[in-house]
C-alpha cells in the first residue's frame, strides 16, 4: 500500500469518527470485528480493559441499547469521560491491580462474557524493546482472565506481530477453544498490529488445596 493511501484511510477514519460523535477511530475497528462474528450481545456483561478514551466502549454501548440487561465496565489509568448510558461504569485504576479486578467482579455481580482490550505500550521506537513491552502487556490482560472471564467467555485483544507473537498465540490457544486473528480493514495496512478472537474460555483448575480454602 502506498504511503497517500494508509494515510488516506487514516484521514477517512478519523473524520468518520468526528462525524459520527465517536471518540477515537478505533470504533470502527471493533465494529467491523463485531459485523463479522458477532461478538457483542445485549445482555452481556462487557470489560474493557485499557479503554481510554472510550471509543469501544461507545459501540458496546450501542449494542446494549437502552432496552438491554447488560453492563459495560471500562478501565484505564487515564480517566475516561463518563459514557452517557445506565449500563457503564468507569474505573480509573490499573487493572493488573487485583483490587481493580475484585471492584469489576462485584460491579456486575460475577465475571464478564466478554473482555476487550485495545491496549497499546508506549512505543520507543526500539524494535527489541517494544516487543518486549506489547507481549508483556498482552500476557497481563491474557493473565486477568483467570480472575474476571466467566467459563466459555470471549476475549478480544489486540496483540503486535513480532518474535513473541507466536508464543502469545500458543498461550491463548491453551486456556480458549478457538483462537483466531485478525485485521480489520479500519487497521492501517502499514501496522503490526492484529486482532485475536479466543472463544470458549477455560478457566484453570482448582487443586484440592485451593477447594478446601473456599470451603
């Protein structure tokens, strides 16, 4: 692709975004992720993790509409103006913290049907370094989902292409039934960065120890 083309696409996007009253561009990418395998449900309980400015949380919104049972629980460092919908909350938290992931678990009475992440590092500009910095951040949401994904949930997530980016793929494919990646067409052609849809959620088991401690 030509240089005039990606930032042709980017410029379409962007202005799209402004047009339509969505916070960021990458609206667009979850919407086309969403048309093609209808991963949102209004009755579903929705975390977004890494959710500043609250662009995909605005399309969860939609999905749910003002008729639909679920919830929406958007996380991030940075605050996040509040999303005009009953079903959202906000968190200003970091949310490898497990005390941000107890305060979602009891906000929607349980653990999630589906966790998103948009997540990107702070790129340096370093190869080595910022492959490093997106698989560790991958692997911390990749992480959360033994404490806040329901069993047989979904996760979506962004993840960079690079030297761990396959050994990204092998972890996911051990804790869901299906892993697929993507790129949808909202994506800079340019980017390394991909789309994984991990469907059916495993959820690790508990030895007996662990039983004995609930009980």
């Amino acid at each position: 692709m030509s240089r005039w083309k990606a930032k042709h696409d980017k410029e379409h996007y962007y202005k799209l975004a402004k047009k339509q009253n969505y916070r960021s561009r990458a609206s667009y990418k979850l919407k086309q992720l969403d048309k093609k395998y209808g991963l949102l449900k209004p009755d579903y309980n929705v975390v977004d993790l890494g959710a500043a400015p609250g662009g995909w949380s605005q399309v969860v919104a939609e999905k749910i509409g003002e008729e639909g049972k679920g919830q929406i629980i958007s996380v991030d460092l940075e605050y996040i103006k509040p999303i005009d919908h009953e079903a959202y909350t906000g968190i200003k938290g970091d949310f490898t913290d497990p005390e941000i992931q107890q305060m979602v678990i009891d906000l929607i009475d349980g653990k999630a049907d589906i966790i998103l992440s948009d997540a990107s590092p702070k790129l340096t500009g370093i190869k080595d370094i910022d492959n490093f910095k997106s698989y560790d951040l991958a692997m911390a949401v990749l992480n959360i989902t033994d404490n806040i994904l329901k069993k047989d949930g979904n996760l979506i997530m962004k993840a960079f292409q690079g030297e761990a980016y396959q050994e990204l793929l092998k972890k996911l494919k051990k804790k869901f039934r299906t892993v697929k990646t993507t790129k949808p067409n909202s994506s800079r052609k340019r980017s390394s960065e991909m789309y994984v849809i991990a469907r059916g959620f495993r959820p690790p088991r508990k030895n007996k120890k662990t039983q004995k401690q609930e009980e």
